[in-house]
C-alpha cells in the first residue's frame, strides 16, 4: 500500500480501512492538474533558493516523463496508491531518485488536492459554458429563422394568447444567456490559487504564492489559508449554475416531447435523436429529449450531497471533503452530454408551421384581442370580460372559432361590434401589433434579434 506518511503509526492500516480511506479511484480523474500543479509548484521552489535549478530541471523532467506515459498508456494509474498525489510522486521517486522526495516541500496534500480540484473545475467550467454558448446559437439561429412562424402561447398548459415561434425560443435563449453568464461569474470568483497554504497554516518556507497563481493562470493567490484549503463554494456555485442548466433543459425537453406527440404534431424529432419500440412498430419515442429530463434529478443530487457534506464541517480541512469528487465529476460530464445531445437535436429538428398556426387560430388565443376591440369602442375593460367570455361559451357550444362566428351572431351578444373585429381579431394582428420590446411582434422581435446578434459576438469564442 503506497501512502504518502506512516512515521507516526506502528503497524499496517488495515485493508479495509485503506481502502475505505483512499480515493485513487476517481481523484486519478485529475492526474495532469495534479502534475501541472506540482510543475508549477517545483518552478516557483526553484525561484525562491528552496531548491536548485538541478533540482528543479531533474523533477520537472521527471514529471513530464510520468504525464507522458501515463496519457500514451505506458504508465496506468493502479489502485495500490492511495491517491493521485502518491502515485506522482512515488513514481518520481522511482525514476529520479532522493530528489523526487522534495517535490512534496513547502506544500500539504491539503492544499494540493484543492488547488487539482479547483483546476478541474475551472477546465469543466470553461467546456460546459462552450457547450452553452453553442446551444445559445443555435436558438439565435432557429429566432431569426421563424419570426413569422405563429403559435399557440401558454399558460396552465391551456392556450392563452398567439406567439411565435421565434418569441417561444428566444424564453429559452434569455435561460441559456442567464446560464452562461452565471458561468462567467463563478469563473471571476473561483480564480484564485489555494496552493502554498499548506495543511492549514501557510509554511515558513519563503513562497512565491504569486509566482504559482500566475504560473497557473489564476488572477493571484488566496487570502486566508484556513479557507483555502477548506473551500468547497466554488463546487457548490457551479453545481447549482449546473442544477439551473438542467432545469432549462428539462423544461424545453418537456415541451418538445408534448410538441412531438401525437396531439400536437408541431414538431418532429430527427430519426438520429429517436428510437423504436420493440413491441410497437409505429412507434417513434423522444428518448434523448426524456433522458436529459430524467439527468436533471442526477445533477439535483450532487448539489444536494456535497450542500450536506459540507453543512457540518468545522475549519480547516476534514476528511469528509472527499466527498466533493465522485458526484461531481459525474455532474460534470452529465451535463456536457445533455448540452450537447439537446443542441444536436434541436438543430435537426422539423418544425410543421402550419400546424402550429392551426392550432393557434382554434384555441381562442385570440379571445384577449376581442376583448380589446370593445375596451377600444369604450365598454368597460371588466364587461368586455364577460362578453367575450360568453362569446367563447357560443362557440363551444356550436364548435366555431371567434374567426368563424357571423357579424349577426357577434351583435347578438354585444351590438358594438362591427365588421372590423374579424381584422382586429385575426392572427395576423394579434401578433404584429404587439411590439413592446419583450413581445412577440415582428418589430419587438427584430429589435431582440439585433441585441442577441451583438450579445453572441461578444461573447465568441
């Protein structure tokens, strides 16, 4: 069992126990911000007088030897080390020698192991706001693209006033702008280097911690040591921004398999985003839109483990942090694929326009518009409620749309209206003069188009 102390204890750790207590297994996940962070770490050593530039040259050729063996496969990383941090520097040991055992100076596996998770975060974070980016694109893309496309808007799952399908994407697109640059903010708080703050109390060795934080691209080092090594808000930050993504998902995802239904028919799935019944040859299921609905509660736990693992832990570092790995690592990658799968599906996917706007001119969207044109010909905002209330009631009963009723059958029920409320009514209308900015109206929408436009050229890549 290869383990980094053992001078203080008299006997073996029992099997169990070593294993129960080692974290290989997954912390392995980390071996080259491991092995860029003790690089970084032996460069500012050497700078300091703490070690030679022989010294220095011998270890850092050493590590370059063990990450280049390790990532053509050479090397495995096997489970007879306790962590990655011991099977670096045993292996260093081993191939150069009394001066590998100084690479481990003037640091802790405290501050070591925050400063590898912090850098792995720091690279997922960077990968999954691309992937949000790329997503938001895409919606950009579909907004410009379906401007004039109607349909049914929604509350209570009931239809409630005409969108379009551009207004209905571009919901979405303000989620995925929010998601992004919540990334951004975590980034500009999390970007500060643990390493040199030792167990818990910095070292009396004279460390350049600017010197590291720079070398590792990090705005400068961390204030307080006990925090330092204690810190898991950056984890707990981005699994909730993460838990957030996951939510917007689940919720597109949501409607997508309503809007794929039979039902509905608004849209359909590319074949490369569905699959089959075994049983039901007719059957084309939404499986990757109901996947990335169902991953949402995996992400929910991870936030929820380590808010709970971290909730009663006293200052400085307890072992109980090494519960901030396994469901992390998993929400990291979880997330990735969501975001990647969901933007290859919605690329692909086949609106039917006709369809929507169909729906929309039968579902007495426009029943709010009608109220409008009495409110505007002075009947009282409350009892042009009630009659357009009863002229619903009418059509129901005779299974007409307002668009279908008779300008008698419209005087009947109120004599204010004139032939002009079939054009003040009309799906056309109800959408084109709704332009105050945020609403689905061509003008309100082009002017939202334009902002995005600005907005993702921006923030490109």
């Amino acid at each position: 069992m290869a383990q980094l102390w053992g001078g203080r204890f008299t006997k073996e750790t029992d099997k169990l126990v070593y294993n129960f207590n080692a974290s290989i297994s997954f912390d392995k996940k980390f071996y080259r911000q491991d092995m860029e962070g003790s690089m970084a770490h032996v460069k500012m050593l050497a700078a300091a007088g703490i070690l030679t530039e022989e010294e220095r040259d011998d270890i850092l050729k050493g590590i370059e030897g063990i990450l280049a063996d390790v990532e053509s496969g050479k090397l495995a990383i096997s489970d007879e080390y306790e962590d990655i941090h011991s099977f670096v520097e045993a292996n260093l040991i081993d191939r150069i020698g009394d001066t590998g055992k100084k690479l481990h100076t003037g640091r802790s596996r405290n501050d070591q192991v925050a400063l590898d998770m912090k850098l792995y975060t720091r690279e997922e974070l960077i990968a999954i706001r691309q992937e949000v980016f790329e997503l938001i694109e895409t919606c950009h893309s579909l907004m410009k693209e379906h401007v004039h496309t109607a349909m049914p808007g929604f509350t209570h799952l009931q239809k409630a006033q005409p969108v379009t399908l551009a207004h209905h994407i571009g919901a979405y697109m303000e989620m995925f702008k929010r998601d992004y640059d919540r990334l951004c903010d975590i980034y500009e708080r999390m970007n500060y280097c643990p390493l040199g703050a030792g167990a818990l109390a910095g070292t009396t060795y004279p460390l350049d911690r600017e010197m590291t934080a720079s070398l590792l691209g990090f705005y400068g080092p961390t204030l307080n040591s006990m925090d330092s090594v204690s810190d898991r808000d950056y984890v707990l930050e981005l699994l909730s921004a993460l838990s957030i993504i996951m939510m917007h998902l689940s919720r597109f995802c949501e409607e997508i398999i309503l809007w794929n239904s039979n039902e509905y028919q608004f849209v359909e799935i590319d074949d490369a985003y569905s699959t089959g019944s075994s049983i039901m040859p007719q059957k084309k299921n939404p499986d990757i839109a109901e996947l990335v609905r169902g991953k949402t509660g995996r992400v929910y736990g991870a936030l929820m483990s380590l808010l709970t693992t971290m909730k009663g832990i006293p200052l400085a570092y307890n072992k109980d942090m090494q519960e901030d790995k396994e469901l992390t690592f998993d929400a990291y990658d979880t997330v990735k694929g969501c975001l990647a799968l969901f933007n290859g599906m919605l690329k692909t996917i086949t609106f039917h326009p006709e369809i929507m706007e169909r729906s929309a001119k039968h579902g007495f969207t426009n029943a709010t518009d009608a109220a409008d044109y009495l409110v505007n010909h002075g009947v009282p905002f409350r009892d042009a409620h009630g009659i357009v209330g009863r002229l619903v009631l009418y059509c129901i009963d005779k299974g007409i749309s307002l668009d279908d009723m008779s300008l008698e059958e419209y005087k009947a029920i109120s004599p204010v209206f004139e032939e002009d409320i079939y054009d003040a009514i009309s799906l056309k209308t109800c959408i084109e003069k709704r332009n105050t900015i945020g609403a689905p109206g061509p003008e309100a929408m082009e002017k939202v188009i334009a902002f995005n436009e600005k907005w993702v050229e921006e923030r490109r890549l």
